[in-house]
C-alpha cells in the first residue's frame, strides 16, 4: 500500500447529518466548564474496524435510523456552539446533528492492516477520520463527526472525531458505546449529560500560580485549532501486558525488596521520557505533563473532561543523569495535579484564553482502561481500534491505549513528536525495550 | 351562528321554530311524494279490478327491480395506508438551515428569508425530507428521485395490503399521481414491476396535476368502477420531492423548499358487494373546479426558471385569496347536493335579496357544520388553512386535522387529505353515519372535494397508521411566531 497523493485508496465520500430521532434537548443552553474551555483546541480521533459480519444486510438507511435511535440518548453532543453576551461559549441542543460520512475503501480490511514500517503509523488511520475542526464558523460547525469507511471484503471501519471540549477519551468511548447498544436495541435510563458548572467559576478566584502544563496561546477566536511549528509524525508500537510486565521488574529490579512498584503505565513514560531526553540534547526535557483517569469518583451517564487529572512532573537534575527507577518513583509521587489551577485560570480570565494542554510539554495520556473495545455491534466486537488525539502542541503527546493483536491483550503506545526526532526517538524505543 | 344559551322562553321557542322550520322544509319533497303518490296509489286501487290491480303492482314491481339493477353499484373506499417516514428522515430546523448555510454561501438575504417562513410555518421538527436532502450538498439525480419513489410508494402499498389482505393480482385498476417527478419507465409500471400485477390492469399515471390530483385519480376511479362492474382499484398519491429542490434565490420559489416534505398514501377502492361490510367509507360524489380561464388562477403556481437558470415553482402572493375563489366555485356546484334544503332556501332568498332590493345585505355563507361532520382541507400552508377557515366559517376542531397534518408532517401535497383523515380515526371521532368533506387544492387552480360517508365505525387504536406514535401528543398549541 502506497499512500501517494495520486490516488487514495479512499473514494465515494458523501456527507449528511444525523441526530435524535425525536424532539430532544429543546433548544436548551448546556454550559461549559473552564476545563472543558480549557481543552477546546484538542481532538480525539479513534478508528474502530469492524468485521464483513458486523453490518452485514444493513442499508445505510438501516444504520442511520440506529444512530437516529441512540441520539434520542445523547443529544448534547448534536448541538451547536454559541457564545452568551460576556462571550463565553455554550451548547445550543438544537438537534443539528452529527456529521456523518460514508466513503468506501478499495482495500480489503486485513489488508489494510497490515503494518508496514517505512509509514507514518498514524497516517493511514487519518485517512478514516474526519480532520476537521471547530469554526471559523462556530454555528455550524459540528462538535463530532462520524466516518464510515465500507471496505471492499465488507469489513467497515467507523471513524468517531471528537471535540475535547465535549469530554476526555473516555467520555467519548462511553458516548460511541450507547451506539453499539443501540444496534442491539438497548438504550440508558437517562440521556446523558454533562458535568455541572462549577459554582466556583462564578466567583472568580484568581490561580494561586499559574500552571506550568499549559500554555497561552491564540487568540485563536472561532476557529478552534493551532498550527504547529514543525510537522509532527506519530510512531507506534504494541507491548503486551506480559512485556509490560518484563518492562516494570527491568525498571524496578527485584519484587521482593522493599522499593515501591512502578504500574506498567509509569514504566513506559519512564523509558519514553528518558528515550526523548537523550535524543534531545540541547532542550533538556525537565517539565513532562501526565493525564490520568480520576479513579475515585465515577462518571458514568456524565459527558465530562473533569474526570481527567492534568498532573504536572518537574525534574530539577537533568533526566538522563537519573535512573528508570527515580524517574519512575518521581512520576508516581512528585506529580502536582494542577487539574484545578487550570481552571481557576480560565475562569477567572474575563478574556477567556486559549489554553493548549496536550503538547505543551511532553505529554504522557493514560488511556489503557479506555472502554474502546466495548463498542459491540449487533454482538461484534471490533478486530482492532487506533486511538489519536490531534491538534497537539509541538512538545508531543504519548498516548497508551488498550490493544488487541495475535488474541493478546495488551497496549498500544503511540508517540507523536516532531518530525525531526521521531525516526531517532523510533530506533532508540526499538533497542530499549528489546533490551527488556 | 353563535348558540344563545336558552335563558328566556322567546329564545326557546325562536330555537323550536327555527327546528321546525329546517326540518319541513329539509324534507318537503319527502313530504310531497308520500302524499300525493298514496293518494293516487289509493284511488286506482279502488277502481281497478283484480286483474288490472295485479297487472299493475307487478309492472311497478318490474320497474323498480329492473331500476336497482341497472343502477351502478356505489363505489366504497375499503381501506387506506399512509407512509410513516422512518425517523431517520427527520429534518430539524437547525440541521435545515444549516445545510442551506452550507450550500448557499453567499445570499445571506435568502437564508434569513427562510428562517421566516420557518418560524411562522406552523411545521414540527419532526417533519421529514427525502434521503437525499440530508446530503451536504443534497442528491437530486434522477436515481436519487427514484429511491425516494421506491421508499413511499412501496411503503404504503405494502401498509396497504397487510391491512385489507388485498391480493395483488385482484387489483383491476391502477391509478397513480405524482406531479413533478415522471420518469420513464413510469411509476405505475415501477409498481406493476414489484407486485406483479395482472397484465391486463387499467393504468393511468396522472402527472403535473399538482397538489389536488389526489382527488383527480379517486374521480376517475370511480368513472372507471362505474363501468366496470365488480373491481378493484388502487390510487396511489405522492409527491416526490426530490426533483422539486429549488436551488436559487427569489423569494417566491424558496417557499415550497421550506413546505413540502415526504409523504404519500394508497387507497383501495371497490364496488364488488362483498367489500361493502368491511368497506369504511361509501364515495358519494367527486366535483371538481377548474379555474385556469382565469389568467390570474392561471399563473397562480407556476413552473418556471427564475434569471439564474434554477428551476423552482413560483407561488404568488395572491394565492390564498385565489384560493378561496375556487372553493366558492366549488360550493357552488357541491351546495345543493350536500346541503340541506333549508339552507339552500336562505342562500337563495338571500341572493335574490341583494340582487333585487339591497345590495348591502351580508351574502349568506351556509352553514357546512350541518351537512358534514369532519373536514379535511388540504395542508397546503398556515395562510391557507387559515383562509379555508374563514370561508367556511369552521371552529377549531374542525379545522384541527388539517392543523396538525401540517405541523406533524408537513405539506405533503396530495396525500395530506389521508394524512387528515387518518388523524379523525386515530382521535376515535369517526363514527358510523359521518359524512366527511375532502377539500383539495392545487395548482391551475384547481378545487376539488369529495364527499365521503362512513360505513363503519373506525376503532382506535388504528394500527400501523402514520400517527400510531404521537397521537397521545395532539393537539398541540402551535404559536404563531417559532424562534429559531
């Protein structure tokens, strides 16, 4: 497969809307919290692939009406942006829809697959997801796109682009799952809402500092999206839990001492941190952010980015003078949760800036209890899910998310850096973790 | 006429003589008959012999027998399906704007101008469009029509014989009417195609005969029942509006984009004897106007490409007024055959009053309430529902079918009547003995209305109707301004 501009392997796009099958929402206002204002420039873009069996026999009338169906349940997500008098943004549930896209592929799904090394491993999974983004027309720019790729076996690969504003990954997994229930004609109690407004932001508290995770940039107005400055290329690779596993006793050395274990996620940004510092030199990485799932509370039925704690790891000595294992032990204990600075920032900013979150520093995404594989289509699983998170500051972001490969489980870990490290960074993971 | 509440003695007796008055003259011919035929009958009697009275009753007896047989038997509308859109045709406000944004980048004026007609439309967010609307830009081919024809027209047959059993080799006339989109082959070959209908049916697919054909096809239904004894017809009205998309900008031509919406319903008509039990309605009379003589009714709707080439249908602001010109046409020739004699009586004097001794009088408008029990005017848009109701000088309730038709699902030109009827059945309000009045209107301009009566009480719920899901919801109040 040659990915070359002359022909895509991608044709027959059409686009149309779809959205709650009945009355929903009713013009309410949904409103914004100053985190999800704060992660409005960021997108999360997953491909799930399915197999011929999963829609087999259905029309696209068929499934659109089964969209239609699961929307009456999830409406927020189908409004559209408007900005109240003081200018802050909210959700108009008009009912607008989803955009939805069907395009065929003329490749064959284990075809298409099949890893090749010489591409830019995130590249071909754009190609089933939407790019774009939020504006320069607010009004009718919709928060999530929808792609459905039809390949020529009749495999089907559904690509969901997400606006972070909206909610974390997990939330959009969450929100993607109701449609897989809905194909088996089950549906929620409650139609899902988002988180509530917290009584702070009306108060205004000025940030006791302000955080170093992320930074001002823009003003970006309605067009919600920044360039980078150099190209970024995104480099995966797939490590089992057994690996992971290997990986976790290689940083912490024996179990039986008395040394506090490092989790398989932690391990990985470790020797990814460690791999990035080496490669560059001059601009020694010291300030690292790390997102991670709040464990303590659920959000379950709750479309939210406050799930998500934004946690910042700042290392005085050089990194590369340090250890797996004190590197390790200082992402687990030194990290400093600046979730709530954040938006304390925003909020108390009558001029509402433009934050980048992911990519201002290194960026570390833990995503490996994501629920992607509960996507379940009429009792189909998906074969394979690619997860991706776009519009990224020129830092990087490594993302690990949960993966399936030779009926082993384990996780994929995705890193996206500019272009010109990626290839150094590529080979320096290949020899570490081989030496695992 | 507004009801005085009987508060004194002098209103009572005005209402009794008022009853009195109606029912003698209603009546008199009834009364005329009797009299003078017993009269007669019983004087020959008395002077005949046994022979000649024999001779006689038997000639009567022939007579009347061989008049009932000749007579052509009454055509019954036996049942009747609606399509019910699938969900995922919806068409909200906001996602029809801005698809319009989308496509129509530059002239702000005509999208601001839609939103108007929107607002003030009298339409749901329920109502739906054709699947290739909800495209960005929208598929209008030819293949695309064709999909959407397929869709509604195989829909409500299908609807159709689940709920009368109907075999389709029994049909023996097949009529089908479908204004703008007429491909080759044509749509009733596209439905002898897929049911498999005998090859000697009587077909006829009526085209450009705007939203009033629906009763065009059930007229010529029944002329061709008249003549052929024990048979089955199906008329099948649509609009596919898939052809129908106006992509320019003069404001005249936008409106049928934001009215019209998806629809469409089969009828099965019969006057072979043993449908009259499970029959629902009799047809009693078909009376079509047509007012194209007149240049300004003429032009009234009319298909033309505006400066920049799009092709649309141009409406004209007169049309209401127009309208209601036609329906007077139509009264005219519908009155003395549906009205009781004592209004009749009044209209006449009334006439004659103005035309002879005080042009001043008010012209009497009869009173339909009593000739009919239900109405069904054709939803063809809030202006002219509201004009039909101040012609006819009908309440709210009557009026309500066509109301709700209309904000539930939308103009659906020819087939809205049936949508209406359907809403009657489903509110549990048709009972046996009512008489309905169809009204329908249309480009040309034309008038048409039908008399139906009901031969069976129609029991609710009615199933797989069209307002199966949302009849608990109606009536609703529709404000007058939405805001978008």
């Amino acid at each position: 497969m040659v990915l070359s501009n002359e022909e895509s392997p991608i044709y027959d796009i059409k686009i149309s809307s779809v959205g709650p099958g009945h009355i929903s929402g009713q013009d309410a206002a949904q409103e914004l919290t100053g985190m999800d204002l704060a992660m409005k420039l960021h997108y999360i873009r997953t491909v799930y692939y399915f197999p011929a069996q999963a829609f087999e026999g259905l029309t696209i009338i068929d499934i659109k009406e089964t969209i239609f169906n699961w929307l009456d349940h999830a409406y927020i997500p189908c409004g559209r942006f408007r900005k109240s008098d003081s200018g802050r943004p909210y959700i108009k549930c008009n009912d607008c829809g989803v955009r939805l896209i069907e395009a065929r592929c003329n490749m064959g799904l284990r075809e298409w697959l099949e890893p090749r090394d010489h591409d830019d491993d995130d590249a071909k999974h754009k190609l089933l997801v939407s790019s774009q983004v939020l504006g320069p027309d607010l009004f009718y720019s919709p928060p999530v796109l929808m792609q459905l790729t039809k390949f020529k076996c009749g495999g089907m690969a559904v690509g969901l682009s997400w606006a972070h504003v909206l909610g974390d990954a997990f939330t959009a997994a969450s929100f993607i799952n109701l449609w897989g229930q809905a194909t088996r004609k089950q549906y929620p109690a409650q139609p899902l809402r988002m988180a509530h407004c917290n009584n702070e932001a009306q108060n205004s508290k000025s940030p006791i500092r302000e955080p170093l995770s992320v930074k001002r940039v823009g003003p970006v107005g309605d067009h919600w999206a920044m360039k980078n400055e150099t190209n970024m290329e995104t480099y995966s690779f797939y490590a089992s839990w057994a690996e992971l596993t290997r990986l976790q006793s290689s940083i912490c050395g024996d179990k039986d001492k008395e040394n506090q274990q490092i989790p398989p996620f932690e391990s990985l940004c470790t020797i990814v941190w460690q791999c990035v510092a080496k490669i560059k030199r001059d601009s020694d990485v010291k300030m690292v952010t790390i997102c991670k799932k709040d464990s303590g509370n659920s959000f379950e039925g709750v479309i939210t980015n406050k799930a998500q704690r934004v946690k910042m790891v700042k290392t005085d000595v050089p990194v590369v003078e340090l250890s797996p294992m004190e590197l390790g032990l200082l992402i687990m204990n030194q990290a400093v949760d600046e979730t709530k600075i954040i938006e304390e920032a925003m909020d108390s900013d009558n001029e509402l800036p433009d934050f980048l979150v992911y990519g201002t520093n290194l960026t570390f995404v833990d995503l490996h209890d994501a629920p992607i594989y509960d996507l379940n289509i009429r009792g189909h699983e998906p074969v394979y899910v690619h997860c991706g998170i776009n519009n990224v500051g020129d830092e990087g972001v490594v993302l690990v998310f949960p993966s399936r490969e030779d009926h082993c489980d384990g996780v994929r870990v995705s890193v996206t850096l500019p272009e010109n490290c990626i290839s150094d960074v590529k080979s320096m993971l290949k020899k570490e973790l081989s030496l695992c | 006429m507004p009801e005085n509440s009987p508060a004194s003695s002098t209103a009572v007796q005005r209402k009794y003589l008022k009853l009195c008055y109606r029912h003698l003259i209603d009546n008199i011919l009834s009364y005329l008959l009797i009299s003078i035929t017993a009269t007669a009958a019983a004087v020959q009697l008395l002077r005949l012999d046994l022979l000649q009275a024999l001779f006689s009753s038997i000639s009567i007896i022939i007579i009347s027998a061989v008049y009932f047989i000749s007579k052509p038997s009454s055509v019954y509308l036996v049942d009747y399906a609606c399509y019910n859109p699938s969900k995922a045709l919806r068409s909200p406000f906001s996602f029809f704007m801005e698809n319009s944004e989308m496509i129509r980048r530059n002239e702000r004026k005509s999208l601001e101008f839609q939103v108007r007609i929107l607002e003030r439309s009298g339409l749901s967010e329920e109502t739906c469009l054709a699947p290739g609307f909800h495209y960005i830009p929208p598929k209008l081919t030819t293949e695309d029509a064709k999909f959407e024809a397929e869709l509604v027209i195989f829909s409500a047959i299908d609807s159709l014989i689940r709920k009368t059993d109907l075999d389709p080799g029994d049909v023996d006339v097949l009529i089908l009417n479908c204004s703008v989109f007429s491909p080759a082959p044509s749509l009733v070959a596209m439905v002898i195609n897929r049911y498999k209908l005998r090859s000697d049916v009587r077909c006829y697919n009526l085209t450009g005969m705007g939203c009033s054909a629906g009763l065009i096809s059930v007229d010529l239904a029944r002329v061709l029942l008249r003549n052929h004894p024990n048979s089955n017809a199906i008329v099948i009205s649509t609009e596919i509006i898939t052809p129908n998309y106006y992509e320019g900008n003069e404001r005249e031509m936008l409106l049928p984009n934001c009215l019209f919406r998806l629809g469409g319903a089969a009828v099965f008509l019969s006057n072979k004897r043993r449908e009259r039990r499970r029959a629902k309605y009799k047809l009693v009379n078909v009376v079509r106007t047509h007012k194209a003589s007149d240049e300004k009714s003429y032009k009234c709707i009319h298909q033309e490409e505006d400066t920049e080439g799009n092709l649309g249908i141009k409406l004209s602001k007169d049309l209401s007024v127009i309208g209601g010109e036609a329906l007077r046409s139509n009264l005219m020739t519908i009155g003395p055959s549906v009205l009781p004699a004592s209004e009749q009586l009044l209209f006449l004097l009334t006439s004659l009053g103005r035309k002879f001794f005080n042009r001043k009088w008010n012209p009497y408008v009869p009173d339909f309430t009593r000739a009919f029990d239900h109405f069904c005017i054709h939803a063809g848009g809030r202006a002219v529902i509201n004009e039909m109701q101040k012609n006819l000088r009908l309440s709210a309730e009557h009026i309500e079918p066509s109301r709700m038709t209309l904000h539930r699902f939308g103009n659906t030109s020819s087939s809205s009547l049936w949508y209406e009827l359907s809403y009657i059945e489903s509110k549990g309000r048709m009972k046996k003995g009512d008489m309905v009045w169809q009204i329908a209107l249309g480009s040309g301009f034309k008038c048409n209305s039908a008399v139906l009566k009901c031969n069976r009480s129609v029991e609710t719920p009615v199933d797989g109707g069209p307002w199966e899901e949302c009849i608990d919801r109606y009536p609703v109040h529709i404000p007058e301004v939405v805001k978008l």
